[in-house]
C-alpha cells in the first residue's frame, strides 16, 4: 500500500532548529510538499521538492532524497507561531496528492 | 478576495439528513478537491476535478456526490447523513493535476447528531 510516515509529534525551544522527517512509499513519484496547518485553519503550502537537494525559502527549508524516498523540512529560528501540525505530501503516478498523519510541533519559550 | 472559499463554516445537523457544501475558487485554477479530516486530523483525498471531469473518486460512499458546475465551482452533496460523517470538509484547488501546490479554502466543520 502507499504510504507517508512522518513522527506524531516534536518539540523544540524557542529560537532553535527542529527538523521534521517524512519518508514515503507510493507507486510513483513527482514530489514531495509540506504544508503547515494551525488549530481551527487550514492547511497552507510550505515547499516543494521535485528533485534532491535543499530548497530555501526563508526560514524554512525543505529537502528531497529520491533514492532513499526520504525527506524532511527544517524549521529555523524557531518562533512560538510556528506551533502547528506540517503536513508532507506525495503526488503519485496517479496523480494523486496522498497527505501523511501529520507532525504536531511544540514550542516551548 | 478570498482564493477559494466554502460555505457554510459550520454544519450541524441530524442523522438521516442531507446538506450541501458549496466550494469557489476564483484564482483561475483548471484543478478542485475536497478533503476529509478527521478528528485524529488525517488529511484523506475524496474526490478531485480537472476541467469539470471527475479524476479521482476515492473509496467513498456513494451518499457523497461531487458536482462541478463550472471550472471554478465543486460542490459536495452528502445524503442521509451518519455520525461518522462528522469531520473538516476542506475544498482546495491548484494550477492544474500535474500542479503540487493546492491551496485549501478554510473548511466545513460538519458534525452529525
């Protein structure tokens, strides 16, 4: 079966780095996305990764390992609005968008 | 303006019943979808449209029924409603299928007595 696992939840201090993993098993592959969800909203679009390597965008970085179906986002300067659920996402062959569990992020001060 | 956006923001109604929720996106978008979440907050792919064709038709009940009017419109029927129905219903739309970024409209919260 397809399927994307990403820890339940982690914790981090204010003002550090926190890296959060997913790795993903699905027939095919285009790429992997990250969307960041806070309580009551919706989720929003974080990144994208359709080759390996590092993706910056701002304190955020996300980063693609085909060959070992693997990824993770990195969250720097961690501030206290970052705490919220992040999402990785896999678009299969099929085109379709299959969502992991989702990663609680604590922050404490 | 609002990208995509879905009303009614909450629904609450007995088992047996059927309602609508009705989902726009006006950001020119070929691609639309509705999303379950439930309460352990997993994000599950029901239905998506490109072009107004039906693409995807999750393992889901046939008392949910998809309709696209135009490009720029997804509604979702649901008929004799259950209690396992209660989730987050979220629409979201992108560019297009081969498109990964979605943008989400703010959600149905639907609860089922």
């Amino acid at each position: 079966g397809q399927s994307l696992e990403q820890p339940s939840e982690v914790t981090a201090v204010e003002g550090a780095i926190v890296q959060i993993n997913c790795t993903y098993q699905t027939s095919g592959f285009y790429g992997l996305s990250w969307y960041q969800q806070h309580d009551g909203g919706a989720p929003t679009f974080l990144s994208y990764n359709a080759l390996d390597g590092l993706e910056e965008t701002g304190r955020f970085s996300s980063f693609l390992s085909r060959s070992d179906s693997y990824g993770y986002l990195l969250l720097q300067e961690l501030q206290m609005k970052d705490s919220a659920s992040y999402f990785c996402a896999v678009r299969d062959g099929d085109d379709k968008i299959i969502f992991g569990k989702g990663t609680r992020l604590h922050i404490l001060p | 303006d609002t990208a995509v956006s879905q009303t009614p923001k909450y629904l609450v109604t007995q088992m047996g019943n059927d309602k609508s929720i009705k989902c726009e996106q006006n950001l020119g978008h070929d691609t639309m979808y509705w999303y379950k979440q439930d309460s352990k907050k997993f994000l599950k792919i029901m239905f998506s449209y490109n072009n107004k064709e039906l693409i995807i038709n999750e393992t889901v009940p046939n008392r949910f029924s998809p309709k696209s009017p135009d490009k720029a419109h997804l509604n979702l029927h649901i008929n004799s409603l259950e209690l396992g129905d209660s989730a987050v219903y979220f629409c979201a739309s992108s560019q297009g299928l081969a498109y990964d970024t979605q943008y989400f409209g703010p959600g149905t919260r639907l609860t089922v007595l």
